[in-house]
C-alpha cells in the first residue's frame, strides 16, 4: 500500500528554522512527482515547492523562494523540505503528495496529485 508520511512539524519562533521530511513507503520515489503543499485555516491549499518526477527540476513558489529548500535521499526514500527564516505567515499544515511522471507547468496544481500525506502542522509565533 503505498502511503506517505511527514514529520518535522511544530512551533518555531519568527527567523527559525524546520526541516519537514516525507518518507515513502510502499513504493520508491524515482519517477515520481513529489510536491510539498501547504493549508493555513480559512485558505486554499497552496503549492511550496516541487521536485519533478521526470528532470529532476525543483520548483518553488514566489513566497518561499530563497528561504525553503527540497531535496530528496533515494536511499531512504524521503523527501525533505528545509524551512529556514519562517515568517508567521508560513503557519500552516503542511503536506507532502506525490503523482506519477511529470507535473510540468502545473506542479502547484493539487489536482495533479493522487497521493498525499497526512500532513504536519506548523506554526511559526513568538
């Protein structure tokens, strides 16, 4: 059964830092679209940050650009998202989802996606 699950969540003052991690189990990543989204309440999903399935490109959003960086460690089968100088504004649940191939122009897209994790809260206050 194929299923995700992501840690790394919590509470973090304004200027710190977080690394999310997203680890597969049930299938490998390779080939695989992974893309970490976000919900904060009262608001639409939003895409973060992407790495395709297909070029191996990373993709980030305007908002996080410069401050959050993707990776991923095939030997263990996990994604991560390293978050640093987190704004309030970045308080949100935070979810890893995967497709198959390539996500291309729309890798922010969540329909795109047809696996998702349950999701890791975090929430950035002083």
């Amino acid at each position: 059964q194929l299923q995700f699950v992501e840690s790394g969540g919590g509470l973090v003052q304004p200027g710190g830092s977080l690394r999310l991690s997203c680890v597969a189990s049930g299938f490998t990543l390779d080939y695989y679209t992974i893309t970490w989204f976000r919900q904060a309440p009262g608001k639409e999903q939003e895409g973060v940050s992407c790495i395709d399935g297909g070029d191996r490109s990373k993709y980030y959003a305007d908002f996080v650009a410069g401050r959050f960086t993707i990776s991923r460690d095939f030997a263990k089968n996990t994604v991560y998202l390293q978050m640093n100088s987190l704004k309030p504004e970045d308080t949100a649940v935070y979810y890893c989802a995967a497709r198959g191939g390539s996500a291309g122009n729309r890798w922010y897209d969540p329909y795109e996606y047809y696996y998702w994790g349950q999701g890791t809260q975090v929430t950035v206050s002083s």
